[in-house]
C-alpha cells in the first residue's frame, strides 16, 4: 500500500472520532444535566434573581413591543440578537441599548452549528459581533447559540472572540404555532427558580409566524410569577453570573 493510501485510510478511520469530538458539547442540549453540572452555562446567578432574555430579534414588528411592556415594568433583560436583522434594523438595536437593555448576540443566521466548521463558525459569531458593536458602540461578550446546540467549533470560536455561550434553565416553547399565553406561562413557570434564566423569543422569523403574540400575553403573567415568589427580574449582568473582565 503507497503511503498516500495509507494517509487516506488513516484519514477515513479518523472521521468518526473527529466527528464525535465536534458534536460532543452538543450534550448541554440536555436541560435537565445542563441545569444540575453545567450552572455557568446554564445561566445560574444569584437565588433571589432571574435573569430575562429574548432571543431571535430584532424584529420592528414585535421587538418594540416587548420593550414597551417592559419599560412600563422597569424591567430590563438581555436580548440575543441575529446579526442579519440587526444590520436589517439597526434604529431598533439602538432602541434596544438605549432602554439600558444587554445585547448578546446569537450568530448572523439562525443556522445549526454542528454543521459547520471552525472558520464558517467563528465568521458567523465574528460578523454579528462586529455589526452590533459598529451599531451600538459596544462589543458584546455574550452569546447564545442556535437551537441551543454547541460544538467544539463554537466554543473555541467563541473562545477566540471573547465571547461567553450562556443558554438557559428554563423556556416557554414559544416558538411553536400551538403556543398560547396560557402553555407559555405554565411551562416557565413549572422550573422557574431562584438564580435561573428565561428563554423567550421577541421575533417569528425562525418561528411559528405571529408566535410572538402569545409570548408578549404570557410575560406579564411569567413576571407577575416572578414578583410572587420573591424574585428580582433582571439583566445576565445583574445576575451575580461570573462574566469575563
């Protein structure tokens, strides 16, 4: 056997390892295990508050809704922004930052990341982290991956850029076309505790079209929960949750 058939083989052998290795963060998906051993990715802060973000915005049809609600609240949260619709709306990021709300970033598309390699990633991450800075004057140093779903790539990505992944602890499934306030609320709600983070989502465009609606019905009611049981409301930063210097 020549030795470039022998490199080949050893190449092919070697796929299946390599590929593991990449999909292996892809475990943190797990809420449950994420919650329990992975509380910095998870998002856990101190017990007396819970950290509120949005994802998949901005969107000048529903963001500036939430923020409404919110300002009448004095509520602020962290929102996730794709970089695509904040280049597509970039008075509405401005609004955003301007209310003394926190942007992260999640990724210039809303595209799986265990499809993609360590450049394509760290392009995405680099590409929405950069038209939010040129956007609000401030680089962001948190992020939050697609479908929640890391890989190798993406951390070493996000390692790179100084970037910290955060996902969450609890959701409302909001994204779905049989959502209703009612599904929303009682899903935050059943693993809503001290020190955990909220997942909504402030935009439709990777959802159910109009599932924003519900999720807007279902926040005064997640916050009135909040309010109940003790709970500060709040921004990742305001979340005793250990950011970089």
């Amino acid at each position: 056997m020549t030795t470039s058939r022998l490199l080949r083989t050893a190449a092919l052998a070697a796929l299946p390892t390599l590929a593991a290795a990449h999909a292996a963060p892809a475990i943190s998906t797990f809420g449950p295990l994420r919650n329990r051993a992975m509380p910095r990715l998870a998002g856990r802060g101190r017990r007396d508050h819970v950290a509120l973000t949005f994802d998949d915005g901005p969107d000048p049809l529903s963001t500036p809704r939430f923020l409404g609600l919110l300002a009448a609240r004095r509520i602020r949260a962290t929102f996730f922004l794709l970089g695509r619709e904040a280049q597509r709306s970039p008075d509405l990021v401005r609004d955003i930052a301007a209310a003394g709300h926190e942007i992260g970033i999640h990724g210039w598309l809303h595209r799986p990341l265990l499809l993609r390699g360590l450049r394509a990633t760290y392009d995405d991450f680099a590409r929405a982290r950069d038209i939010v800075a040129d956007i609000t004057g401030h680089q962001p140093i948190l992020f939050r991956p697609p479908y929640g779903v890391m890989s190798t790539a993406a951390h070493i990505a996000a390692r790179r850029l100084s970037l910290t992944p955060v996902l969450w602890t609890c959701w409302g499934e909001d994204w779905t076309a049989r959502a209703t306030p009612e599904s929303i609320h009682q899903r935050v709600t059943a693993d809503l505790d001290g020190g955990g983070t909220i997942l909504l989502h402030d935009s439709d465009c990777t959802s159910a079209p109009g599932a924003w609606r519900p999720a807007l019905g279902a926040l005064p009611r997640i916050l009135d929960a909040c309010e109940q049981r003790g709970f500060q409301v709040g921004r990742l930063r305001d979340h005793g949750w250990p950011l970089p210097s």
